[in-house]
C-alpha cells in the first residue's frame, strides 16, 4: 500500500532551513570578525588612556616667529584699538574694514612664544557666548582644542610684506559639536596637512576678531573668527592589528560543521515523527460489522441457499436464481 509522508511546512522546508543555517554562520562570522577588533572594545578602556598618547608638537621658543611690540598686555595699545573694533561688524562676510583690527590681531599673536600666549588664554568660553555676545569678547585671548577638516592657503596681501602665506583652518571643538569655528594664522606647523577634506587635530590659541558669516547649503551661518597661532596634536600610530591565532578558523569551521550536521538531524528526526498513520495490509482486522440502518429493503428476507450459504454477497449483487426465488416468495406472503 501506497506510503504518505505528512510535510506540514510544505516541500520547501529543507531548503529553508539550509538558508537559515548558513546565514546563521555569516552572521556568527561578521560577528566574531567585529569582536576581535581592538577598536571595539575600547569604550571598555580608561578614556584617559588615548588622552595621553596625544601631544602636542612643541617648537622650541628659539625657533618661533616672534617678533617684539605691544599686545594686549599694554593698556595703551588696548585703548588704541577700541577704535579699529567699533569698524568690525558681526554676522557678515569679512569686509575691507574689518582687516585693520585683523592684522593688529595677527601682530599680537606674534610677540609671544605660543606657550605663554596659551597658558593666559580663556579656556571656558563656549560657542554660544562668542555667538551671542561678540561684542564682549572680541579682542580676547582664546584657547581652542579643534577637530580640523579643512584648511586653506592663500597669499597675503601686498601691503603686508612680513607676511606671506595665511592659512585658514574650519573645524569644531568637543564642546561646539557640528558648529564650527574658523582660525586664521600665518606660520603652518610641521606636519599639518593642507586640504578640503583632512582629518587632524590642532591646538589654537589666537584673539577672538568677529562672528563671520558663511553659506551652507544655501542657508547662512556665523562662525567664530580668531586670529592667532597653531600647533598640531601628533598622534602615535596605532599598534597593529594582533594576528588572529591559528587554531580560532579550524575550530570555528568545526563548529560550523557540528552545528550543520545537529540541524539535519534534528530536522529528520522531527520528519520521521510526522508521518501520517497509514491502512493496514490485512483489513480482516477490521471487524465492526456493517450496518445498513432501517432502510435496508431485504432486512427481513432470508437469502440462504441450500447449503446454508449466503447467495448474497452485498445487497447490491445478486444472481438470477436468487432472484426468482424472491418473486415467489414475496408472492406467497401477499397471498
């Protein structure tokens, strides 16, 4: 007798579940690649540890662009300049009348070793305070920690000869985020990259000038413009990747393996389970006698022959002696 196989989840299902398996492993593969990072664990890390590998690159003193006159230490020349800062307006492109304080900026920067001008500089100054009062703080001493992604080169103007080159750096500070400030200088430090699209950091300290306005994405913005000095943050490169140890791929493949061959099993397992129930090859183990109900017609007629046999094997096949045995009888009994 013909055998069915009960499949609940229709024909499909082994490769179904092959597909599942084998993105269960791409999966635990991406993973274990992702974990053996160094990378990703470092938020587990003391967050002093990648402050301290950062230095900044000293200069010595000797050897920077220093050159004698008055600053912002002289109270004379902070009255004089009063009148140069009236000129300078806020919010808008940098005009021809806001270069005089520039360039004074730009000298006072340089009358002091990048150190000391560092060690006075404000250091607590947020973006909003600069934003929002620029009035207050413009001619101040700032120190600035900046993310840097762009900087530019120009030339100087002719009618400043000791200058040559100026170079005009945008990025933001931790405390800022996605607002960014914009840093002029003129001596580029050793090492520091000039591009549209870097990625360095720098240590700013310079004189707070104006809020200079800028389009992005057709929209305009106000950064902060200093004018001072920079040194660039050099980084040690990082220590290279640790080798993955040769017995990590084998046992994972075991792995693989193992789980593939428990998965089928078990999916066969469960398969031989869910076999219909099926007829038995002898049907004489059925004995529930058959029934025809009240409406049988020959309930009440004996259909045995001679020899004590039935002449009737169902109701519904019988032979012609039979049936004229019927017509007689059933005569007799009318009669």
């Amino acid at each position: 007798m013909r055998r069915y196989t009960a499949r609940p989840y229709g024909g499909s299902v082994s490769g179904t579940r092959l597909l599942s398996m084998l993105m269960a492993i791409l999966v635990l593969g991406m993973l274990y690649n992702r974990l053996k990072d160094p990378h990703t664990w470092r938020a587990f890390a003391d967050d002093k540890e990648p402050a301290a590998a950062q230095v900044v690159a000293e200069t010595p003193s000797e050897l920077e662009n220093i050159v004698a006159g008055p600053n912002d230490l002289d109270e004379d020349e902070v009255a004089s300049v009063q009148d140069l800062f009236e000129m300078v307006t806020d919010k808008t492109p940098l005009k021809p009348q806001d270069m005089h304080a520039y360039w004074r900026l730009m000298d006072w920067s340089h009358t002091q070793p990048f150190a000391e001008l560092e060690k006075r500089s404000h250091q607590d100054i947020a973006f909003t305070q600069l934003f929002d009062q620029p009035e207050k703080y413009r001619g101040k001493p700032i120190r600035l920690r900046m993310h840097v992604r762009r900087i530019l080169e120009s030339d100087a103007p002719k009618d400043q000869p000791s200058v040559d080159k100026v170079y005009e750096a945008w990025g933001w500070t931790d405390e800022s985020r996605s607002f960014p400030y914009v840093v002029v200088f003129k001596d580029l430090p050793p090492g520091l990259p000039i591009g549209t699209d870097i990625r360095t950091e720098i240590v700013f300290a310079g004189y707070f000038l104006k809020v200079m306005s800028y389009k992005a994405f057709d929209n305009n913005r106000g950064a902060p413009l200093l004018v001072g000095r920079a040194k660039l943050i050099s980084t040690p490169p990082p220590p290279p990747p640790s080798k993955t140890d040769p017995w990590i791929i084998p046992i994972v493949l075991f792995g693989s393996i193992l789980f593939i061959g428990a998965s089928v099993w078990l999916s066969r397992s469960a398969r031989k389970k869910s076999k219909m129930r099926m007829l038995p090859d002898d049907l004489s183990a059925v004995t529930t006698p058959v029934n025809f109900g009240t409406d049988n017609p020959f309930g009440d007629l004996d259909l045995t022959g001679p020899d004590g046999a039935d002449t009737v094997a169902t109701p519904l096949l019988v032979d012609a002696g039979t049936t004229a045995n019927l017509q007689s009888t059933t005569t007799s009994s009318i009669d």
